[in-house]
C-alpha cells in the first residue's frame, strides 16, 4: 500500500511540473521531482497513454486533454461561463454574429457550453449544448494550440459548411481550458470581415485568459499590425468603461 501511495505522489508530482512548466523535456521532469529519468519516464508515459500527458515530437511534454479539461471542470462550467459572459456579449455587441464559449471533451470533442447571439437578421443559431468532434473544426485547432501568428483559427464548420467559425483559445496558469468562438454565414465573412473579427475575437480571448490567471504571450505594441492593435485596444477600452457602466 505504501508503495502503491508513493507511485500516486511521484504521478502527481510529475503532472505539477508539466501543467506549471509545460512544455518540459524529461530531464526538467526528472530533475525538479528528484526522481531518476527512468522512473519519471515510466511514470510520464503512464500519464500520456491516459491523456493527463502529451508529448510533441521533441519529447517535451506538455499538459493533455484530460488534463486540461480537469482544471476547465475545476474551475467549473458556471464560473467559467461567468467569466466569459461578458465578452461574448461584447463579441455579439461588436461583430453582429453569434459568439460561443467552448471546451474540450475527454474524447476528443468540442462541447458548446455558452452563447451570446448576434443580432443579424441572418444568424447562427445556438449550438450551446451539443459536442462535435475536434478535427478540422476552428475550435479543435484553437484547443490544441494549433494557431497561425494571428492567434486564431478561421474554417468552414465541419457540420454545415455554409457557415464560418473562428476561434481562439482562453487559456488559465496551466495551459488551454477553452475557446471563444465566433460563427455567422459563410457569405458573409470574407477575408477583410474575418481579419477584423478575428482581432476582436482575439482580444476578448486574452481579457479571459487574464481573468483565469495566464500570462499574456504578446505585447499589443510589438507593431505587427498597427490597425488590429488599434482594434484591439478599442476593444479593450469599450469593454473596460462597458463593464465600468454595469453592462
């Protein structure tokens, strides 16, 4: 029994570091939980075939779905619905299409746990509630950190390809824990229409992120794009005085 205890302890000892370091090579692991590479090794892949672990193709690991979706339930689907209200409001509010709130699933799908609607006469309807699949979905690609330098996804919906989804990940301390969505018509989101929600969509995400306790990756005045950080600040300042105001 003692034994079978400590093999918990060095798991969990383990899953610390990767969830607060992530990526982490296996020496790092072995090193900050003092056990010997073999034993964190051994331990690490027990982790990764039970999905608490993934490892990239350099050997690093990083936090896995289960993992992930963990800490997500944790911070539990009202709270963190409540954190992200707000700015799927603003996303509605600003864009006129419908926004989402997003997490993965144990089994690699997509739950829609929110919604905000957009007010066009020509919307998407509510998908809150129902779970896709993640592969080839904008929200897939966002919650496994699969991104462009822009920060976030824009595909056809692999359930109705006449609609049009972009995504980008809310991440806390530990890694991605969901996504913020946008989806409207497909005729309607073009590419200039999806640059500029796109940035919008983004900044909102980063505001949730900060709620949940990560750390922002980028700097709004790094200059790769004076219009979308202007677009963004924009976003930010009318969120702040919107919030200010009760809304």
């Amino acid at each position: 029994m003692a034994e079978s205890t400590r093999t918990v302890e060095r798991a969990l000892e383990l899953l610390a570091v990767v969830a607060e370091r992530g990526p982490v090579s296996l020496t790092e692991c072995a090193r900050d939980t003092g056990l010997a590479p073999s034993t964190a090794l051994r331990l690490l892949r027990t982790l990764e075939s039970t999905g608490f672990v993934d490892r990239d193709d350099d050997g690093a690991f990083s936090s896995g779905h289960r993992l992930l979706g963990i800490g997500a339930r944790a911070l539990s689907n009202d709270s963190l619905i409540t954190l992200a209200q707000p700015s799927l409001a603003e996303l509605a509010r600003q864009t006129g299409e419908s926004g989402y709130l997003c997490v993965g699933t144990a089994d690699q799908g997509v739950l829609y746990i929110a919604q905000a609607e957009g007010n066009r006469t020509i919307r998407h309807v509510s998908w809150v509630g129902h779970r896709f699949p993640q592969d080839g979905s904008a929200v897939g690609l966002a919650l496994r950190g699969e991104l462009p330098e822009e920060g976030f996804t824009a595909v056809a919906s692999v359930v109705d390809p006449e609609v049009m989804a972009l995504a980008a990940p809310v991440r806390s301390a530990a890694g991605t824990v969901a996504a913020l969505s946008v989806v409207g018509p497909a005729f309607r989101l073009d590419a200039e229409r999806v640059a500029a929600l796109g940035a919008l969509l983004t900044a909102e995400a980063e505001h949730v992120s900060g709620l949940l306790g990560a750390v922002r990756e980028t700097d709004d005045t790094d200059g790769t794009d004076d219009d979308t950080g202007d677009a963004a600040g924009d976003t930010a300042d009318g969120r702040t005085r919107a919030r200010e105001g009760g809304s």
